[in-house]
C-alpha cells in the first residue's frame, strides 16, 4: 500500500508555488514566517505551504532562519546605473554655440 497521495494536481501545485513566488518578491519585509504565507494563502494546505517553502529555499529565493522563519534573498542594488556611458564630443566655446546677438543677450542678462 502506497502512501501517495494521489488527489494532488502537480499543475496545481506549480501554479501555487509561482503565486507564493510572486507574492514573496513583492513582500515587504525581508524575512517571514510560515503563518504570515498562510494567511495570505488560506487555500493552501499546511503541507503544501512547507513543501512550497522548501523548494523556494533548494532554489535559493529563501534561506530558512528558524522553524517556521525564512529570510528573503534580495538581489543587491547598486546605487548608480551604468546604463549609458556618455561620449564627449569636440569641446565648443559659447560664442559657436550661439550666434552672436543671442550671445551678447545672454552675457547682457547673465550679468545684470
């Protein structure tokens, strides 16, 4: 006699832990505990809810801190973006960039 259970939905219970994935990366507290999953989640079982949460830590998106407590791995943030490095161009002094009554105007009002 087997002790499968042979009620489960595998499809369901993928379905269930990429909701449990969602919602923990949009959690805002970097650590949580199995009752705060299951208040969130009352449709899942207690046993589903652990089998999820060790999965999620072989996976490496939690690391388990105490009994039922698991901290959330974050990607670090760099504080500068290096998206786009900036070339610089030839230099140009202020009388090619604007013609030469605009220039004037400008150094008249810059200096009164």
């Amino acid at each position: 006699m087997a002790d499968e259970d042979d009620t489960q939905d595998p499809d369901e219970d993928e379905q269930q832990l990429n909701h449990v994935k969602e919602w923990i990366s949009s959690y805002h507290l970097d650590n949580l505990d199995v009752p705060d999953v299951l208040s969130n989640f009352p449709d899942i079982s207690l046993a589903l809810i652990e089998e999820v949460m060790n999965k999620l830590v072989n996976e490496g998106i939690l690391s388990k801190s105490g009994t039922d407590s698991f901290n959330i791995k974050r990607p670090r943030k760099t504080e500068f973006e290096f998206d786009a490095v900036k070339e610089e161009g030839e230099k140009k002094s202020p009388s090619t960039m604007l013609d030469g009554d605009m220039y004037m105007k400008a150094l008249f009002h810059y200096y009164s």
